[in-house]
C-alpha cells in the first residue's frame, strides 16, 4: 500500500494481541545475544556495541532504531508497491467519493467518540489536566446528546478536541524509547512502544466492549478516511530519494513530537526539513 497511507492512517489502536505478541517477540529476538566461544565474549561484546554506535549515528531521526531493516523494506515493497494502489487507494477513494457526506460525518464522528475516555485517561497520565477535562465533557456530550456520538455536540458548543493521546505516548512523555520499528504486512509500520500502547488502551471503556470484529470495523473506516485525505501528499513520498527512509523517519518524528505532549519537537533532522509539511497534514 501507498508509503503515506502506512506512514500514519492505518495504523490506528486494534486489538490485536497477535500484533503485540509478534512485536515483543521479535524485540526479544533482535536484543539477544548468542555467544559461541566463552572465551569470546568480551571481544564480541566491544565489536558489536561499536557496531551498534555506528548504526545508530547513520539514523536521520532521535528514537528511531530499525534492526529489522531488511525484513522491513520488503514488508514496505509489499505494502507500497503492491497493496495500496491495488486495494487501499481505489477503496478509500470509492468510499469517500460514493457515500454521502452525512453518513460519513456520523460514523466518523461515533468512532471518534468511542476514543475520548481513552484521550482522557492518557492526558491525565501526562499531567495535562485542562486536555483531560476537556475529553471528557466532549464524551458524555457527544454521547448524551449527540445520539452516542453520531452528532458531534460537543464542537457545536464550542467545545474543540483537543489532540489525541495514546497510551504509547504517554510512555514516551516519561522517557520510554520507541524500541524496534517494524513494517507490518497491510498494519504499516509500528514501534514495539506503540504496539504495547495500542494494547492498553483497547482495554478502557468502551474500547473494551468491541469484539475483534468490531475493532477491525472501526480501524478500516478510520483507515479510509485518512488515506483518502492523504492523495494530495502523494508526490512527497514519489520525489524522496528513499521512500522507506523518508517514511519511516517521518513516522518516528511525529511519535516523538506526540510524546512531548505536542509543545515541541526536541530534534529535527538535519536533512528532511520537508517533513514538516507533511506531518502538519496527517496531524489535521
């Protein structure tokens, strides 16, 4: 599928437990160490941190740590070349270009309700009070009196929503590294910090009350919304030198940029000043 629809509009919270199981495991496996000499272990030691050092100097962007790369870019191949241009981009289109406004407003608007106890519960965790507050008057409105969040209210009232908080950024505003970066076949790319975040808050209400089904429902619908929103920001991924590169450093800048709370980005890389751009437009 398309680089940008996997940089950030499918790779919504799902509860999957296959996902986060695959990421912890190959996080173990990539932070093990199989000696085969005893006697070797002190050298082997010193090469392979000098050679983790050196790896890590080359990366673009603070956070990122990719030991799967070569797995990685062929999930990225799969994913760009073959899986959104064929079923991903002419699907969300259709389904933007085909279903009524209002109709795609209200299930937009009920999806986006379903995540405000989860906002609110992450904001209180990152010591933002005011955001957390605001999340839940936007829920029990919405709900209340927007037929269970089909009619946003709460915006109505002049009450606007805040940016969304994931329990993997509220990891991040206490220092938790992203950890290895995967590129997951159709999910697109993930941390293992965020897989374990999207975990958590699928178990708050009333994340918590949607069947696997459900849960698939509600991501491809998000999913579709976001890659249709995304075509106009297509020629930024085409002209890059490296798209996988280009992605994957933009993904992990805005997961940075989430971790602060959204009032700063600590380090900006020397060499993608054009990112900005584009992580302004997934961020509306």
């Amino acid at each position: 599928m398309s680089g940008l629809l996997f940089l950030f509009s499918w790779n919504k919270p799902l509860k999957r437990t296959t996902l986060l199981s695959l990421l912890l495991i190959l996080g173990l496996s990539g932070c093990a160490e199989t000696p085969n000499d005893e006697a070797l272990n002190q050298e082997t030691a010193t090469e392979t941190n000098a050679e983790y050092v050196e790896q890590v100097t080359q990366y673009n962007v603070k956070g990122t740590y990719d030991p799967f790369e070569g797995f990685n870019r062929a999930m990225w191949e799969l994913n760009y070349d073959y899986l959104d241009p064929y079923v991903a981009r002419p699907v969300s289109l259709a389904y933007v270009d085909y279903v009524p406004s209002p109709v795609r407003t209200g299930i937009r608007n009920f999806l986006s309700n379903l995540d405000e106890p989860a906002n609110m519960i992450n904001s209180i965790i990152m010591l933002d009070g005011e955001e957390a507050v605001t999340h839940f008057n936007r829920f029990w409105i919405n709900s209340v009196f927007g037929l269970a969040g089909l009619i946003d209210i709460a915006t109505a009232a002049d009450i606007t929503k805040p940016s969304e908080r994931a329990f993997g950024d509220s990891l991040g505003y206490y220092g938790v590294e992203n950890g290895p970066y995967f590129m997951v076949p159709v999910y697109g790319p993930v941390t293992l910090r965020e897989g374990a975040g999207d975990f958590v808050d699928g178990l708050y209400f009333p994340l918590n009350l949607l069947t696997f089904w459900q849960s698939l429902g509600k991501w491809a619908f998000e999913g579709m919304e976001d890659r249709a929103a995304l075509v106009s920001q297509e020629g930024l991924l085409k002209d890059s030198p490296d798209p996988y590169i280009f992605t994957r450093d933009a993904y992990i800048q805005n997961k940075n940029f989430r971790a602060t709370g959204g009032e700063s980005v600590t380090e900006e890389p020397e060499s993608e000043e054009y990112l900005d751009d584009f992580l302004d437009e997934v961020d509306e």
